[in-house]
C-alpha cells in the first residue's frame, strides 16, 4: 500500500450534456478525447508513420469493426499480428505503469490473464527468458489466438487509458439513443453521474410523477424523437395517439408541429399526428403542474399558473399587465371555471402513461443506476462537479430556499436535501405521502427558478407555444450565471463544499458555450470551466462546435473542443479521428501521485490502521489468529 501511494495519479475522463448523442459520445468515451492517440505519438514518434498510426488508433477504437476490414487486406498476416501484438503491448505496457500488477490483472479476462501478464511484464534483460517470450508470442499466432488477444489487449488499453470517467449531467432528450448511453456507463469499470434536469425528469418519470411523465413525453414529440419512449424503454404511446385524434380532429394543431430536420421521414400525415399528440401531452403537462404548485405552496410557484389568466372568450392572456393574444385558441379539454381539472378521459390516459412508465423494466434497471452512482453534486479530488449552478442572490450571496417544510437552506445543504428528497420521490414506496413529495421535488427540480439543476426564472413552455412575443419566452438565468466569471465567486462555491479555492475547480454544464461567439468555457480565471459545449445537434448552430470534454492527468487539465461527429463507419474505413483541438489548461512541475488524491488518503487510513495493528502485535496486545 506505501508503495502504491508513489504511483502516478490515473487519467480522469469528464463528458457533460451527451443529450441522446450515442454515437459521438461513444467515439470520445473510445479515444478518451484523443489521450490514445496522444500516447501513440509519445510512443511511437518517428518510428510509425501518421498512416499506420491512425491504423494503429482506429483498431484501439473500433476492434470488432476494423480487424476484420485489415485482415481482409492481407495475404499472410502472421508477420502484422506480430508487429501488432507488440505495439499493442507496448502501449499496454506503458500505461499499466500507474496501476499496480493485481489491479491490471483484474482488467484481463481470466483465461488469458496470465499469459498477457507474462507478455506485459516481459524481463527483456534476462537472456534465458527470451526464448520463452518469443514462444508464447510464436503459439498464440499458431494456434490461430492473435485476434483474441489483440481484442484483449485493445480492451485492457480502454481500461488503463481512463481510471473514472465523470459524467456531468443530462444524459437524456433530444438526441435518439439515451438509453444506449446508459447501458454504455452501466457497463464502464468506474463511473458517477452528476445529475443534470433532462436526468432528474426522466427518473421523476420513472418514479411515477404523471408531471414528469408528461414533459418526457413533450420534449420526446417537440423534437420529433420517441425513439428513446417507444424503442428503448417500450413506452406504448398508442393511448395518447388515440386521445389526440379523437380530441383534436379537426384542429392543425400548428404551433405543435415538428420542425424540419435532414433526417426527417415522416409522411404529412404522420406530422399531423405528432402535432396532435404533442398538443394534447402539453395540455395535459399544464394541468398536472397546475395540482403540483397548488398542493406545494413553499415552492412558491404561483407564477407559473397559467391558463386561469386565458380569456378563452377573446383568444388572449394577461400577463404581468399585458394582454396578448394567443397563437392557438383551441382549448376543448380545458374548462374555464375549472382550467387545472383534468377531464375523466385526461385521468384514464395519464393513468395508462404511468403504468408504462413504471412498468418499464429497462428504465426502471436505469433509473436505479442513476441513483446508485449519481448525485446533485460530487467532490474528488479536490474539484467539484454539479451541472448546472449554486443558486445565488444578486449580491453573490448564496440563496437561501424552503426545499420542504424544514426551513431555508442555501449552498451545500440546499443541494444535499434536494438530493435526498429526490431519493425519497422513488424509493419511499411503503409511504406515499413522502413519495409523492419527492416525486414533485423532482419535478420542481427539472424547472424552478430555484433548483439548482435548471437556475432560470421559468421554463416557458405556455409562452413558446402560445405568445408570438418573443420577449416572454425569455428564461432569465439566476444570479450565479453573473458571478460565475469571477475568481471571488468561485474560491467562496469552492470553500463551502470543503474544497481547496487555492486547488481545486468547478466543473459544471448545463448551459452550451457560444465559442462562435467568442465566449470561452474557462471562467473565473481558471477555477470554474464550463464543458457543454454542444454536443446535441440541437446546440451545435449556437455553440460552433459539438461538445468540449475534460482530462485530467497526472501532469495537468486538458481541455478538448470537439468538431461534428460524422459517423462510426467513416472513422473506420478513413481512419479519420475527430481532429479535436486540446487546450493545456494547467500544466504541473511535479508529477501528481496517488498520495494526492483521495485515494491516497484512503489508502494512507489503511496503511495507519495497519501499523496500529502491528505495533499492537509486536507488543503482545494481540494474538496470531
């Protein structure tokens, strides 16, 4: 253990806002935001040209894919396994370097485990052992092994190359393929997901919230997206298709339709139903967020009731004192003396909505996940992550906010009893008074003015679809979003979470960064960085680029800017990587060990431990068992 504390610390992966974007986010989760091919070039130098290199990177990504394709292309490829099989081990062997003999052991799959050790720890100085080495090299080639040692090797580099991978938030909406994000960290060797408000929507729905169900399925029909409902946790849509055709014939629902994109393939009649099927869950998401803020008057939401101020008679809304008219006067399942009631239809859908929802196995299995290795907010090694903000008043004090009936709370305990409510809102099954207030906390979490995960004054959803006045779809940021570049700022969010304002960073998401504009994701001269940048499509015509991504070494932050992402298939057959631009955002003198970071603090309590129990031994306290 005393040992292991002098090793260098293992490479820290950071990803925030993936939105649904599988494929790209697996390419980056693959290259580790370009530290693989890094460590080829440190390697290999001049003695790889940039072609067998980029080969070289393409078969560490993609193995099942591309082996195949340079097999292919070969007559007698046992003299390409050879040189292969040593690159590869020379990359493993390099990398393995951090981590001590037992733990890389644990990374290889057990039939070949000795083998590869063999291989990796090979004593090249001693002469005997050389036609020992050569042998084992010489038989796995024979005996027809080499592709299922390379695929090993390839896996072990993926293993070695991140230690923890950090995802900061919002997983989930816009993209197509959430769910195989989430099967993607369920299978990842170490990993913790910092909350962001698409998460906490989507595990409010699975909770049961009927609110959050309603917006999931909302933001899945406004984006023209149910692939995640419908194929990936099996959400049978069908009822409310069938309430919308019934309950909105002969209305075009225009506002509702949705918007045109390159890969849209659905017919016009198709879109008339998305429209009414996005117009009715919208209705319906009205209503139930209406009975929330009526039931949870501390949530002080009462803004937010919207269709009581409709004049239905004129087609208009009055707001803050002005009136304006509306851009959709259908109402049929709204009544005016009653707008907040659901009709008994409304009751009968969103009942069958939830059923599906929490009789989803798959997104049950995932929600669960969520909760095991996620949190409002997370501290390792000496840097904070949470997604989106510290909620904070105008003066940069931090705010204080009524989260239940237990008084104000602000800064870490805010984010800490909001964590615990919404634990509460899924797994509080044998009280449902207390589950049905976690489960509105986490519907107040994915869109008050004071979560911490959303941090704007409102989410507009009635003035988008409803107010052609643009200036009421203004979603005006908390006061955080103003202090966030300041260096004062940061050291106090830093200090009261215990962490150093002298070391550590802020790490965060939420909201992308304009680069086209100009704006860079360092802030607060260095303490804070910001790593959305894009990497929903959705983003990428504000932000300029499609995502940025984190790495912290033992040498130092890099930061990474990453362009489009084309496709898995161009990568292999172009070896094309994404030419991501990495910045050094701090680069250290001395190496940084694992006696730096709280593993070594562990480890360190372990060794105490120990060293009481020897001295307790050796002075005849204790006995030999």
């Amino acid at each position: 253990l005393t040992a292991q504390l002098n090793l260098p610390k293992g490479t820290e992966h950071f990803v925030s806002d993936i939105h649904g974007e599988y494929a790209a986010f697996r390419h980056v989760l693959k290259n580790g935001s370009g530290s693989i091919r890094r460590r080829i070039d440190e390697l290999f130098g001049d003695t790889l040209s940039d072609e067998e290199k980029r080969t070289l990177a393409t078969l560490i990504y993609y193995p099942d894919e591309k082996l195949p394709q340079i097999l292919k292309s070969l007559e007698k490829p046992d003299e390409w396994y050879r040189k292969t099989l040593a690159q590869l081990l020379e990359i493993s062997r390099d990398l393995a370097g951090k981590y001590p003999h037992a733990w890389v052991r644990d990374f290889l799959p057990d039939d070949l485990a000795g083998i590869i050790q063999d291989m990796l720890y090979e004593q090249v100085n001693i002469q005997d052992k050389s036609e020992y080495y050569r042998s084992i090299r010489e038989t796995i080639i024979a005996t027809d092994s080499a592709r299922t040692v390379i695929l090993a090797l390839v896996e072990l580099i993926q293993r070695l190359a991140i230690v923890r991978l950090h995802v900061i938030g919002d997983i989930f909406d816009r993209g197509p393929a959430a769910d195989l994000i989430v099967d993607t960290l369920m299978d990842y060797h170490s990993v913790d997901v910092q909350w962001g408000n698409h998460d906490i929507v989507w595990m409010g729905a699975a909770a049961g919230s009927e609110a959050c169900i309603a917006n999931v399925i909302r933001i899945g029909l406004r984006y023209n997206n149910v692939e995640t409902l419908e194929h990936g946790y099996a959400i049978n849509l069908l009822p409310l298709a069938s309430f919308a055709i019934d309950v909105y014939r002969d209305d075009p629902c225009e506002q509702f339709l949705p918007p045109p994109s390159e890969d849209d393939e659905l017919t016009g009649d198709e879109r008339n139903l998305v429209a009414k099927m996005h117009k009715a869950i919208a209705i319906l998401q009205l209503k139930l967020e209406a009975q929330i803020i009526l039931r949870r008057p501390h949530f002080h939401m009462e803004h937010r009731l919207l269709l009581h101020k409709v004049d239905f008679a004129n087609g208009s809304i009055c707001m803050d004192g002005v009136v304006y008219p509306l851009l959709d006067r259908h109402f049929p399942t709204v009544d005016p003396e009653h707008p907040y009631e659901l009709t008994p239809r409304e009751k009968a859908l969103i009942e069958r909505l939830r059923l599906s929802f929490t009789s989803s196995t798959r997104l049950q299995r995932h929600s669960r996940f969520l909760f095991s290795k996620g949190s409002m907010y997370l501290v390792h090694n000496g840097n904070l992550l949470f997604h989106g903000c510290i909620p904070m008043n105008e003066d940069g004090t931090f705010k204080a906010v009524q989260v239940d009936q237990q008084g104000l709370v602000s800064g870490k305990e805010l984010m800490e009893r909001f964590g615990r409510l919404a634990r509460q809102g899924y797994f509080a099954t044998d009280d449902p008074e207390r589950k049905q207030e976690g489960m509105d906390t986490m519907w107040r979490l994915w869109s008050d003015a004071q979560s911490p995960l959303f941090g704007s004054e409102k989410m507009a959803t009635f003035e988008r679809y409803f107010i052609g006045d643009k200036a009421t779809h203004v979603e005006k940021r908390n006061a955080y979003y103003n202090f966030r570049d300041k260096e004062e700022a940061a050291r106090r969010i830093l200090t009261e979470f215990g962490v150093s304002p002298d070391k550590g960073h802020i790490i965060n998401g939420h909201v992308p960064v304009r680069v086209k504009r100009g704006e860079s994701p360092v802030k607060a001269n260095g303490k804070l960085l910001v790593i959305d940048g894009g990497f929903a499509k959705a983003y990428q015509g504000q932000t300029g680029i499609a995502g940025y991504t984190l790495v912290y070494n033992s040498w130092g932050l890099l930061l990474a800017a990453h362009p489009p992402f084309d496709s898995v298939q161009k990568v292999i057959d172009e070896e094309t990587d994404l030419g991501s631009s990495t910045q050094i955002l701090e680069s250290n003198d001395v190496r940084i060990r694992i006696k730096d970071i709280d593993l070594g603090r562990t480890l360190q309590r372990q060794i105490d431990d120990l060293q009481t129990l020897l001295a307790a031994y050796r002075r005849g306290l204790i006995q030999e068992v």
